[in-house]
C-alpha cells in the first residue's frame, strides 16, 4: 500500500466540481483506492474556511468530506501537537525565502516523519523540500487534450497577427484548420463626430 500526503489543494479540487483541477482529482480518487491518504488537521481548516464562502451546498459538501476521510480505515488526518506544531514553525523559520506557509511546513514534517515523498498538490513549494508533487502541468494539458480528443468540438484561438484560427475535429483523431477574418473592430469617432454628439 502507497502512503501519500493529501494536501488542501487536493482536497478543493476534489470537492469543487468548479475547479480545473476537479476531473483529475476524482480520477486519482477512483483509481487509486488503495493508496493510503494522509492529511493534517491545519489542512481540514484550510478547506472548511475555503468553503465557507461558497455556499451552503458547498459548506455541507466540504463538511461530508471531511467525515468520510474520518471514517474511511485508509485515511488519516494528524492531529496538531505542540511538538509538531513547533517543529513547522522552526522550519518557517529556517525558509524565510521559500514563501512557505505554516501548514506547508507542518505538512513538510508530517511527510519527513513519515517517510512520504509523494503529495497529492500542485504547490511547487514541496519540490524545494525534494518532495514530488503528483499534480503536474502536464497532468493538466494530457487531460485537455483528452477532453478535445474524446469530443466533437470546434476551438476559436486568437494570433498574434488578429486572425482567428478554427480547429475543428475530424473522424476522431484529426484536426482540419481554416483561417477566418477576425472580428471587426468598430472604427473611433472623428472629432467632428464627437462634437455632433455633446
């Protein structure tokens, strides 16, 4: 069984349909079930005081989340000691160009006691402690292009020259391109026009 560390980006993604990174959270959550999720509670706070905000349906959605990891027997959420709390604040200390959270650093202390590398986030900050991220960029633009890929979809992008490029999926598995005028702009007003309209 994989120990991985569930950090608070992971934990919005997968309760907020909104997100962008929602659709890869709830892959890794039905896929990977046997991993063994840990968490702390700084990072409980973290997503409760985000969902406080968004609604009710949101608040009691965040809420049933946090009683699941409770109640689930391969997740854990580490309780705040003194002891701990005062070795993240030494390592806040000891980072003061890293721009490291206080629950970042609790939750570096949580990984090194543990012997857990990898962390379900996207927060570049774990790299700089030699931690691996599991939420990569390209997770993000493999999963876009997934998305493009499994759809008839048509995508209108902008150049730098003005025109507008439409790409428009064929058969399945290729991409047709035509180039269309871009939109026109209305032309300003003269200054004899504007004297017409005061």
């Amino acid at each position: 069984m994989k120990v991985i560390f569930a950090d608070t980006f992971y934990w919005i993604a997968l309760i907020n349909p909104r997100d962008n990174w929602h659709t890869i959270a709830l892959n890794y959550a039905r896929k990977y079930t046997d991993d063994y999720l840990i968490t702390t509670d700084g990072i409980v706070d973290e997503t409760l005081n985000y969902f406080a905000t968004k609604g009710a349906i949101m608040r009691r959605k965040a809420l049933a989340t946090y009683f699941q990891i409770r109640q689930e027997p391969n997740m854990e959420i580490i309780s705040y000691t003194p002891q701990l709390r005062q070795a993240g604040i030494q390592l806040f200390d000891e980072r003061p160009d890293k721009g490291y959270s206080l629950t970042d650093c609790i939750s570096m202390i949580v990984m090194k006691q543990r012997g857990i590398i990898e962390v379900l986030t996207h927060d570049k900050h774990f790299t700089q402690e030699n931690l691996r991220i599991l939420f990569q960029d390209s997770n993000f633009n493999n999963l876009t292009w997934n998305l493009i890929a499994q759809s008839s979809i048509s995508l209108l992008i902008s150049t730098k020259s003005g025109i507008v490029r439409k790409f428009i999926k064929h058969n399945g598995d290729r991409y047709n391109s035509e180039y269309l005028p871009s939109p026109k702009l209305p032309t300003p007003l003269t200054s004899n026009e504007k004297r017409h309209l005061k």
